[in-house]
C-alpha cells in the first residue's frame, strides 16, 4: 500500500530500528554534513537532526542510504521486480479478436490508475507565505568546506514545457543565494534546461515550483532518467500503485505533490544568470563555479510541522549510490528488451554511475562486444558513459574481483581497446572541453578464430564437480 507521504515513510523506518532521532542542536553547516558521512559509510541508518541550529524544522537525512531501504521505499522485495513490472506494461500487444481485446482492458484500466490526481487543495498548503517568504526558517546545508554556499538538495523541480504545456519534474541542486534567491543547477542535458532556453528564446520567464519532501516513490521518480515526454509523476503512481495527488500552486500555474512538505514557487527570468559553485559533488570532485539561472521565490507553502529533507553527496558511497543502483536494476530490463544479448550490468559506485559501466553479453558473432558499446553510447543517460567493459555472459559483473581477473587476463590492448569521442556527463572534470571527450570501450570477452585469433584460448581453472560435492559432504568431517 502506498505511503501517505515522507513521514509514513520514516515512521515505518523508525519501527524497524533504521532511523535515529538527534536531540542535540546540530548545526546545519558543515557538522550534518560530518555526521552523515560518517553513519552512510558505517552502513547507519537515516538520520532525523530534531534541533537544527538556527532553523524552525527539523531535518532528516541519508533516508536512501542502503539497499535495505531502498527497497522499502519502493515497497519491494527485488528492485528488479520494478524492471520485469514496466515490462509487462510495455509488451506490444495487438488484439486480434474480440477475446484478446478483453484480456488487454484490465492492463489498460491498471495504467489509467496511475495517472496524477488532481485535487483542491492538501497538506502542503498547511501554512501560505506570500507576503514575506524567506528560506531562512528552514536548515538549508552547507556539506563541504569550499562549498559556494548552503544548497537545498532533495527539491523536485516543476516546470512546463513553455510550448505544449507537457511537465517535467527533475531533481537539480539550488544553491541559496538569499532567502529569496536560489541558483537552478540545470544541466544543458536535462529537460527543465530545456524548458527554460525555450522559453528564453521566447522571451519569456519560465514558472518554477519546488516540492521539497512527498513519499518516496515520488522523490525517487524525480530522478529517474525516463524518456523524454514520460511524466515522472505517472511513473510514481505506477511505482506507488496509486494515483499521485496534485494540487496547484498559489502564484504560478504549476501542480505539485500535495502530500509535499514544502513548496517553493516562482520562476526563473530570461538570460538572468549568476556564479553558481563550487559544490562536493557525488563525484567525490568539487563540481566549479559556472553561471546557471536564478530562482527568483514568490510563495513559500508547508505544513505547519514541515520536514526538511537533504541529501549529502561525496566520494562514494553515500545516499545516492542506492539510489543510483536502484536505476541500475530497475532500467535493466528495458536495455535488454533494446539489447537482448545482454545479461547484466553493473554501474559501480566507484564509476559514479556515468564512468564506468560493466556489461555482460551472450556473445554471438564477431565483433558482438563492440556492438554492444556503440550501441549504448547511443542510448539516453548511457551515452554519457566514459567507459565501458564488455564481458562473456558466465562472469559475474556484480564480483568487481572476478572482472579485474577477466579484465587482466582476456585483453590484448592492441586489438582490445576502442577509443572514440562522445557526449559526457556535465560533471566530467578531466575532459579538455566541458561535457565533451574521450570514451574508452574494451572487450575482455573470450576471442574466437572468426575474430581474428588463431592461438588456442586456455580453460578456466574449475575444480571438477564430483569432487566439490565430495568436499561439502565430508566438510564437518575435516574438523575446519
């Protein structure tokens, strides 16, 4: 059953022992941040800070920071079970007669529940600031000493394609400027960048809503990396298996989750921009200053008892490796259902989820590995990719041991190694042009004559399997 909201979601925490309550007055600069690191490495539970210095709410954070949690947050048991769900919905199904169109009516009236609800009003509207609304009651971080500033960053961003009308909702960082004024961390890459150089061009400001805190499903869907024209918030309520409850902002046309805990309202003007930066990215890098739009707040709404959720990011591992690995498994299906040959993948948290991707294949033909790299350097967020290793279908991408041994043994760098140029993540700091350079692929797979390889390729070292049967039925015997 769907969680009401983000405190359904930590009450359910708190009773199985995965959140810890903080009486003490912590500060929101930098010492949140200390501590969080410290219980996310130590594989600790959420934190709920319930004295912040310095702010009227409370602040609660690392609430993704395990796959234990991730999988609550998403009510499930495997987070692969999401992937082989959307399947379902996704199959071509042509009716051909009168009974197959009435088999496909329940899977039609599934999705249509999904879709976003919208009422009057909810508890996000709990308290309207309008007149005066200032950021400085909540306890906005600051997580790294060379950080520009404080950054809000949990915030669902609402925005509407200036032309169709169609909405996106991305989760982009917002340095506090004043308590007025905020940065928009918009990637040139990401949809509400998109929407505001269309509505620059048209000479237009651009309406902005930020929800801060809503149930998980919804928080999560915000940075899932759905295909363009996907609603995110039809995508929580599949994930929710509940419609998501919208409801109108009172300043800009714009609908947020009403189960929100804050709401930020206003808009971003044409060609107004200002230094954003530096910021302790998930990169483990600071990410440099640069010049992003601005935020200008025009309405603040909350609950009268709001939550202020953060996340801290860093060298890895932190909250958003989950939350990131969560994306791995649940997307995994659907590149196979485009990629059939592939077995499995494995973003490692050291790669940052756009460095480094291993993937394993049922090898075909020849050439197959390369096949498989170009075809994933052409696909959404993967194109992003810097490098990418291709393994046989029997090796375990999940034993980061095991493909350092294929990757030592299996490659000749002469014949193995392609290196072309690409597309790259925004945060890529060692490329000489922003956003743009290299991409390595290697084939580590087993080399076949049809590739070219005419020397005798050597077997794996296995023991034979009557005498590992033999070991574990006497292993008490042995007395280890």
């Amino acid at each position: 059953m769907a969680y009401k909201d983000l405190r359904e979601f930590m009450k359910v925490l708190d009773g199985r022992g995965l959140l810890k309550r903080i009486k003490a007055e912590v500060d929101p600069v930098l010492e949140i941040a200390e501590i969080n690191d410290r219980v996310v490495k130590a594989g600790g539970p959420a934190l709920l800070f319930e004295n912040p210095k310095g702010a009227e709410f409370p602040c609660v954070v690392n609430l993704f920071g395990s796959y234990e949690r991730m999988n609550l947050a998403l009510e499930v048991d495997r987070l692969d079970d999401i992937g082989t769900e959307i399947l379902e919905f996704l199959e071509p199904e042509i009716p051909t007669n009168l009974m197959q169109k009435l088999k496909a009516l329940p899977k039609l009236k599934r999705l249509s529940d999904f879709l976003p609800k919208y009422v009057k009003s909810g508890p996000c509207k709990e308290v309207i600031r309008r007149d005066d609304p200032s950021l400085d009651i909540f306890p906005v971080l600051k997580t790294w000493p060379d950080d520009g500033g404080r950054f809000i960053t949990l915030p669902m961003v609402f925005t509407k394609d200036p032309e169709t009308g169609e909405r996106n909702c991305g989760m982009y960082r917002m340095q506090v400027y004043d308590a007025k004024t905020t940065g928009m961390h918009w990637h040139m890459h990401k949809d509400g960048a998109r929407h505001y150089r269309k509505a620059e061009k048209m000479g237009r400001r651009l309406e902005v809503a930020v929800a801060v805190g809503a149930d998980p499903a919804v928080m999560y869907s915000s940075t899932a990396p759905l295909p363009e024209g996907i609603d995110e918030m039809l995508f929580a309520g599949f994930l929710r298996k509940s419609p998501v409850e919208l409801v109108k902002c009172e300043t800009v046309d714009i609908e947020v989750p009403a189960n929100a805990e804050i709401v930020l309202e206003g808009y971003c003007e044409p060609g107004e921009r200002r230094v954003e930066g530096p910021f302790g990215d998930h990169t483990g890098y600071y990410s440099l200053k640069d010049e992003f739009p601005v935020f200008h707040i025009t309405c603040i709404t909350h609950r009268r008892d709001a939550i202020y959720p953060a996340t801290i990011v860093g060298k890895p591992p932190m909250e958003d490796c989950y939350m990131a690995k969560a994306t791995e498994r649940i997307f995994l299906p659907l590149l196979k259902k485009q990629l059939p040959e592939v077995v499995d993948m494995n973003l490692p948290v050291e790669g940052v989820f756009h460095n480094i991707a291993i993937v394993s294949i049922d090898k075909r033909y020849p050439g197959h590995a390369r096949k498989v790299m170009y075809a994933l350097w052409g696909m959404g967020q993967m194109s992003f990719t810097k490098m990418i290793l291709i393994v046989d279908g029997w090796v375990d991408v999940q034993d980061t041991g095991e493909v350092v041994w294929r990757l030592g043994n299996n490659v000749d760098p002469a014949r193995d190694i392609v290196i072309l140029e690409g597309p790259l993540d925004v945060l890529e700091h060692a490329s000489r042009i922003p956003a743009y350079g290299g991409k390595l692929g290697i084939d580590a797979t087993k080399k076949w004559p049809s590739e070219g390889f005419g020397r005798e390729w050597p077997d794996d070292v296995v023991m034979a399997p009557e005498i590992k049967r033999l070991v574990d039925e006497r292993w008490k015997e042995y007395g280890l």
